[in-house]
C-alpha cells in the first residue's frame, strides 16, 4: 500500500547514504512508512510492524544484495 495524507509524520533519515539517496523511514499509529529522500514529496509504503521485521530480516540475511 502506499499513501500520501495532510498528517506529516517525522521522517528519520538512515545514517549510510548513497550519494543522497537514502532512505527514510516514518512512524504513524501501528505502521512503518518508508520512502526515498530523492523525492520526499512523493508517495511512501506503508509496512504494518510483521512486515517491516520481515523485509529487516531479509536485508540482514542478504536477500536483497544481488538487486
């Protein structure tokens, strides 16, 4: 799902960028948001909590590196 609402949530940048392109993460009720910082005016996904642990986990066990 993504979303874009008149209730700004905070934005947290992650520490490692790549050339400003990085990610950003926002917390609202139950659910995890992420989007680009390249286009913060943009839509973002909506994550519930399983799913965020989810794509975490599949980041730590490198399911994601050969993309």
């Amino acid at each position: 799902m993504d979303g874009k609402s008149a209730e700004e949530p905070a934005w947290y940048t992650v520490e490692q960028c790549d050339g400003g392109q990085c990610v950003q993460v926002g917390i609202r009720g139950g659910s995890i948001l992420v989007r680009s910082s390249v286009d913060p005016d943009g839509h973002w996904v909506t994550l519930s909590r399983d799913e965020w642990q989810a794509f975490i986990a599949g980041v730590k066990g490198g399911v994601f590196d050969n993309l």
